[in-house]
C-alpha cells in the first residue's frame, strides 16, 4: 500500500470502541473513513470478545484487496470504562455487544462530551424509557448525535416500499386494519446455529441470556419497528401518548439441547443432570396500534434452519388501492423481492399506470428499476447493483452517522421522538407478553 494512501494519524474525528461483543462493532472500520484518525482506541475487559475483534480489525489491516491501516490503543481491564473516561482518547463512541449495559456507555459518553453510534437495541427494559429520553435530552443540548445502527433503511428492498407506500396513486390511502387483519404485518424468523462453509458462526454464551441479550422484539425487533415507523409515518414526530397503543403480546422459549449449545458456542459445556436442554426466551409476537393502524409483528428464533434456508423475513403494508409486500423468492435463492398486489381487478389498471409513473420517477435514484407483471400483480425488477447486502448497508449507514457528526444540526429534529417511539413499542411490548405468561 503507498504511503500516499494511508490515512493521517490523527484528525478531526476519533473512534473509540468500548467493550465489543459482536461483529458490527468492527464493520465500521472494514475500510479506512475519510477524516477519521487511523489511530483507534478500544476499551474492553480482557476476554474472547475484545480477542474476537482485534482479530477482526486485523484481518482488515492484513487483506490483499485494499487493506486498512488501523493503528489500534487497547486498554484491557475491569475498570475500562473508568479508564476511558479518564483518558476520553477520541470524539465518536462505538457500542456493540452486551445490550443490558448499554445505556450505561452511552450515558457516560454523551456525559464525557462524545457522540456515539450504537448497534441495537439502546435498552431492554421499559423501566430505562425516561433514562434515555433524559441522555438524549442531554445529547441534544451538548450538540451531541447519538444513533443506533438501523441497518434496515438502508436495504433497497424497504426504501422502495416507502416510496410506494407514500404515493397514494400507487398505494392508496393508509387502512386502520384490526387486530386479526393488520394494517402491516411482518415476520422475522433467524437461527441461533449458522453456519458459514460449513463451520458454526460462533456465539458468545452471555447471548442466550435473555437478560443480557433481550428477548425477540427488543433485540432484533428493534428492526422492525424502526421500519414501521420509517415506511408508514415518515419524517414526523411521534409521541408514545398518542401514536402507540400496545394490545397484545407474547413470549415463549426456543429450546436448545446442550450438544447444541456447544456447536454455537465453541465451549466445552457441562452438563448439569438439572439442565440437560436450555429455554431461551427469545420469541415474541405483538400487536399494537401506530397512528391508528394495526400493526402486527411475530420475531422468531430457531435453533438451526433447514439446509439451504436462510433467515427469513416478510413485510406487508396494505392500503385502500394496493398492497405492497416484501417476500423472498424461494425459487430464486431466497431473494427479497417488492411486490405490489392491486385490492381488486378494478384497480389493476390504475395501480400499474401509477406504478410505472413512480418508477420512471425514480429511475435517478434507481437507474435500471423495472416492473414485471403477473397474475397477481406487480413485482419490482432491481438492478443487481442495488442489491449490495449487509454489510454494505452498515458502511452507508456509518457514512450518513459521519456527516451527521461533522454537521450535528443536520440531524432532524424529529428522531429522536422517533427512536423513544420504537423502544416504547419494544420494551412495554415484551413486558405485557412476560405479564400474560
């Protein structure tokens, strides 16, 4: 790599990344950031998690193809988060592992005068709602952003959904639903054991600790709500009191036998003549209202999924002209694909004139995008360019979070209202369900 291409050593904008326990606390750093110092520094206790990621950062550093060039500060102990407060080496916090502590870090960064970008979810108990709407107020009034990585909106599959669940020519107008026939549903079903060629993708044992981790809707249903609210009320502020209504909720537990949890978590397990299996509470179902629509989610985890199947996912928003769907197509490997399904024969015709008007609208942000026809309805024809996948979204997701910090008053005064709207939806959601088991 010529020196000429190696970013500065330090500039205006510094990472610090405390106590990393999954992977996305390393995606930020898969390519060097333009104004970001290529000196970080992490502060961690000492363990296979920090192990995990300096392994990641390293690999990062070493690849043949554009390789990083991360200098990294580590600070291993019990007491890191004092340490790092002491020391405040950087301007940016990066969190992402253990959920139970994690209103803790970024309280004391926005109280350190550091902003912070957060894998989800920021808590897990209703009982922390008024703890984080007092550090956001707080982060505001310093200047300070603070953002949970809400990889989703970058995933071209939901941006195209927003766009035709807000045009009414397509669309229509938003339906109430009701509790047995939503307005929007989605499903949301991922395995504990993955395997990548053919090797278990490794978990730490403190993630099926629902305490730790949290249950299915306040850890990756943090998704799906923010998508609910992103796609069906736009750029607006919302208010718990009188945007959401929880109905309903309920939990119940994966089981996993003990030679399954060794496959997942690499440890040579015990096997106590008690508790030969584990129940891991981490399915969820809830209905609430958003706006006044029905709105119903089902978050599932299983232990290990059929061959060739991977996590699942399906999003519908109905409306008085159309129904805009997100469904994968188990013929085509799984991919997601944005269907449009006029109410009736008679909107057939109106709902396709309005539908190619959109498109062709779009085509400078979508150059490429199509419609097919079928029986049914419509399906949206996405240029394989769009469809970048995971951890591409995470890069746009930290580039848009950078600018954000270089320019914190571009932030829109409606989000945070927006986020306390979600971990409402999700923290009340699951305390119901645990008060109707």
């Amino acid at each position: 790599m010529a020196m000429s291409s190696i970013p500065p050593a330090t500039a205006d904008l510094r990472l610090i990344t405390i106590d990393p326990g999954h992977f996305h606390a390393a995606l930020l750093q898969k390519q060097q950031l333009d104004g970001v110092s290529r000196e970080a520094h992490v502060y961690a206790p000492l363990g296979p998690d920090l192990l995990a990621h300096l392994e990641r950062i390293s690999r990062f550093n070493a690849r043949a193809e554009s390789p990083t060039a991360w200098d990294l500060r580590i600070y291993a102990g019990d007491n890191f988060l004092e340490r790092m407060l002491a020391e405040v080496p950087g301007n940016i916090v990066v969190l992402s592992g253990r959920n139970a502590k994690k209103l803790d870090y970024i309280e004391a960064a926005v109280n350190a005068g550091l902003h912070v970008l957060a894998d989800k979810p920021l808590i897990l108990e209703r009982a922390q709602h008024n703890r984080l709407e007092d550090v956001l107020k707080e982060a505001r009034r310093r200047n300070l952003v603070v953002v949970d990585a809400m990889t989703q909106r970058f995933e071209v599959t939901c941006q195209l959904v927003r766009e035709l669940v807000n045009d009414p020519a397509v669309f229509g107008e938003r339906v109430t639903g009701s509790p047995g026939d939503p307005a929007v549903r989605m499903e949301s079903v991922h395995s504990l054991l993955k395997r990548v060629a053919g090797v278990p993708n490794l978990r730490p044992l403190w993630f099926f600790d629902s305490a730790e981790q949290g249950e299915g809707l306040t850890d990756v249903g943090t998704h799906l709500v923010d998508l609910v609210q992103w796609i069906l009320l736009p750029d607006r502020e919302l208010s718990v009191a009188r945007d959401i209504s929880i109905i309903d909720a309920t939990r119940w537990p994966t089981t996993i036998r003990l030679d399954q949890l060794r496959q997942v978590t690499g440890l040579p397990l015990d096997s106590p003549a008690q508790a030969p299996s584990l129940d891991y509470f981490c399915n969820n179902t809830v209905r609430y209202t958003l706006g006044g629509s029905h709105v119903s989610l089902d978050i599932r985890w299983d232990v290990e999924p059929p061959p060739g199947v991977p996590d699942r996912e399906y999003i519908l928003f109905r409306g008085s002209h159309a129904h805009v769907e997100i469904r994968q197509n188990t013929q085509a490997n799984w991919i997601p694909e944005v269907r449009v399904l006029p109410v009736s024969p008679a909107e057939r015709t109106a709902v396709k004139e309005a539908l190619h008007l959109r498109v062709t609208a779009l085509q400078s942000a979508y150059p490429g995008l199509g419609v097919l026809e079928f029986e049914e309805g419509f399906c949206l024809d996405i240029p394989a360019r769009d469809r970048i996948g995971h951890e591409a979204h995470f890069s746009k997701l930290a580039a848009a979070f950078l600018d954000t910090v270089r320019s914190p008053a571009s932030a829109p005064a409606w989000e945070h209202s927006r986020l306390l709207a979600k971990y409402f939806a999700t923290t009340e959601g699951v305390a119901l369900a645990r008060r109707a088991s």
